[in-house]
C-alpha cells in the first residue's frame, strides 16, 4: 500500500508551460461522461474569457458544483498537465452565473452520498526515473477530497502507476463493507485504452472520525486472449469475509499451445496468490500483507 505524503496546491497564477504535457481531456471529458463536476482546487478563479489574462469574476471552492456546457480550443499547461479551458454554468448565493475555467481545476467523476462528496483529480505530473536504466515512468498525482457543506473533512494523495493506465477514470463510493468504524469504502479506477495496459483500482477508507485512509490497490489487465491477470478483494460483508480482515487474491493465465472449438487459445493457470490485511477499527489502521 503506498501512502505518498506530497500535496501541491494548484492554482492559475503560477504555471510552467510543457511541450510534452500529456493532454487531460479524456481523462474527465468524454461522450459517454456526464459533464456535471465539482471543483478540486481549494480554491478556483473563475474568468470572463478562457485566458489568465483576463480578470477573475468569481471564486468557487472546492465540492462547489458546476456544470461544463462547453470545451474551448484554448490550452493551458500547469503542473505538467495540459487541459482546455471550459465553459460553465453554476450557481452562487442563489444566482446562476457562468463563466470560463482550467480543466485542471474540476474533479473527475461527481461522487456523493447525502451531504457528503468525494471530490478526486490530478493535481500534477509525478514522473518516476529510474536511473538504472535511464528510462522515466510518467505518472501522475491524485488527490481524494471529503467536502462536506463546503468544508474539506479529510484528502489523501495517491499516484497513478503509469500514464497509460490513466486515460480513462470512474469512482465508485460503497459502504464500510463490514469494517469496524468504517463509513465508506472509496474506490477510483484508473485504465487504458488498449489491450495489454492494465487497469488500477486505488481504495480508499473513510472512518467515522471523518478520517481518510489508503488501503491497499489492485490490478487487473488482459492481451487479447494471450494473458489475463485479475486481482480480488473480499471483505468482511461478502461471501467467505472474515470480520475486520480484507482478504487479496490474484490469478495469471497465459495461453497454451491448444486451442478451443472457436480456434481460440487454451488459457492455463501460471499462477495464484493470497494475501490477508487486518484492520484495527479502534485505531483506524491497517496492517499487512500475510502472504500464503
């Protein structure tokens, strides 16, 4: 379970342009998305036109809803990360207004339950380079926010494990799956949009202290028939849960030499793990993996 520390708070006035800043759009804008967001930043300026130049006339704050009603072919490279300016309508004290704002600034997938959102996107670029081999993984930095009536409850930060399992992303909000103390169990996807790049699960626990932890992450990913690999989680509600205990599984197939009826090949089992995570309710933390 990786728990990065950094946070990097994004704002407009401060920017490094990039020529190789790998492009936002199909991360939260796509035809088959809804274009209702909340805003990310802390703190977002809202503009006239789609252009920092311009005056703000208006601020809005994270959990703030708003609407996109429009993608403008300006772009703005912060943090490493090149988006469009986006036309919006939203309200504020009663009033509906719109304006323009840095793509980089609204959340992915609106997520809530009651009062309470689950505000996550991509604060910046966090590549990695390893020197062995003088080759650089580009990655990204994530960061989950509570909101609750305006007020940011708990955020924890996350990075993605390669850009390529980052094109595409979905949330998902469940209940505390049977954990002691637990209010909600968070899950954010993260894929590909090919054969072969893996999709990532990062999860994460909300507790009843209004805390929010990381717990650990799965991955799954298949190549056209050749090789499948899909992890699981059990947890204490489902089917062969233990009490406070999340329990991991994975599973490889590779494809054989044999084929089917269809002239597809036989996929054989390569290999199996199992681990086990304890959870500590009382103490709201999470030990392991025991691996078996």
């Amino acid at each position: 379970m990786k728990t990065p520390l950094l946070f990097l708070f994004l704002a407009l006035g401060n920017f490094v342009m990039a020529q190789d800043a790998p492009d936002m759009r199909s991360w939260m804008l796509n035809n088959n998305d809804t274009t209702d967001r909340y805003i990310f930043a802390d703190t977002a300026l809202i503009r006239i036109a789609p252009d920092t130049k311009q005056s703000p006339i208006d601020t809005l704050f994270a959990g703030d809803n708003i609407t996109v009603t429009g993608i403008t072919s300006n772009n703005l490279t912060i943090r490493g990360l090149k988006g469009p300016w986006l036309k919006i309508n939203y309200t504020k004290n009663g009033e509906p207004k719109n304006g323009y704002i840095w793509q980089g600034l609204i959340s992915c997938m609106p997520m809530r339950r009651g009062n309470v959102k689950f505000v996550y996107g991509i604060e910046r670029r966090a590549d990695s380079l390893i020197k062995k081999d003088n080759f650089t993984i580009r990655r990204f930095l994530g960061r989950i926010k509570v909101v609750q009536d305006g007020k940011v409850l708990a955020s924890r930060s996350f990075i993605t494990d390669d850009d390529e399992s980052a094109n595409y992303s979905n949330g998902k909000i469940m209940s505390g799956m049977g954990l002691t103390n637990v209010q909600n169990i968070i899950t954010l996807e993260f894929s590909g949009e090919a054969c072969g790049i893996p999709t990532y699960n990062y999860y994460f626990a909300f507790t009843k202290s209004n805390q929010l932890l990381r717990f650990p992450d799965k991955e799954s990913v298949s190549d056209a028939g050749v090789f499948y690999h899909v992890e699981n989680f059990t947890f204490p509600n489902e089917k062969n849960g233990k009490p406070d205990t999340i329990l991991w599984s994975s599973q490889t197939e590779e494809a054989t030499e044999k084929t089917d009826k269809s002239g597809d090949p036989v996929l054989k089992v390569t290999e199996k793990k199992s681990a086990v995570y304890t959870w500590d309710g009382a103490n709201e933390k999470i030990t392991g993996p025991v691996k078996k």
